[in-house]
C-alpha cells in the first residue's frame, strides 16, 4: 500500500517525515511508477519491478565502465589480480566517491 511504501522509504530518510511537499512528491510517485494497475497496492510484479533496479539506470553504466577500465584481458571478468593492481579505477571514481558519502 502506499503507506507501507512510504515508512520503507522514511526508515533511512526521517529528514523528510515532516516535509508535506516530499509526501506529496512520493505519493505521486507511487501512483504514476510503481501501483500500474492502480489498485491501491503492489501486486508482486510491481514489487520486483520496484525492488530490481533497471538496466538502463546509471549505476550500471558506471559498473561497466568500471569493469572495463580494470579487466586487462578483456574477458569480462574481473581477476583479484586485475582488481588490486586497478584498484585506482574504482577509488578514482566520481560516481563510487559521492555515493559512499551517502
């Protein structure tokens, strides 16, 4: 339902408890992405669909820039070895930097 949606969402982002405009936001956003037959809860292909993250988002991209700029043998395979000795390529980025701060 679209209140066990929100206190999900509101147990790692209190902050916004009180914030009429974010539930307002949130609330329409459970409307218009996430309850696609409009019944009022998420039936279980909605739940997958909102848990799984989609293929096109940018933190895959990221991963796969990163894998690349590490997999020297270009096997699409990460090695311990190829992991330490590129371990720059992950420290360095700007995507992994901002989001480990969150």
């Amino acid at each position: 339902s679209l209140e066990e949606y929100i206190a999900d969402i509101l147990a790692d982002e209190e902050e916004y408890a009180n914030t009429p405009e974010w539930l307002a936001n949130e609330s329409e956003r459970f409307k218009s992405e996430h309850d696609k037959d409009g019944s009022g809860s998420l039936e279980q292909d909605e739940i997958r669909q909102w848990l799984t993250p989609n293929n096109d988002s940018p933190a895959r991209e990221v991963a796969e820039r990163l894998v690349l700029g590490a997999d020297e043998d270009l096997d699409g395979v990460l090695s311990l070895q190829e992991l330490l000795k590129n371990h720059a390529v992950f420290l360095g980025n700007s995507f992994v930097s901002i989001h480990s701060e969150l």
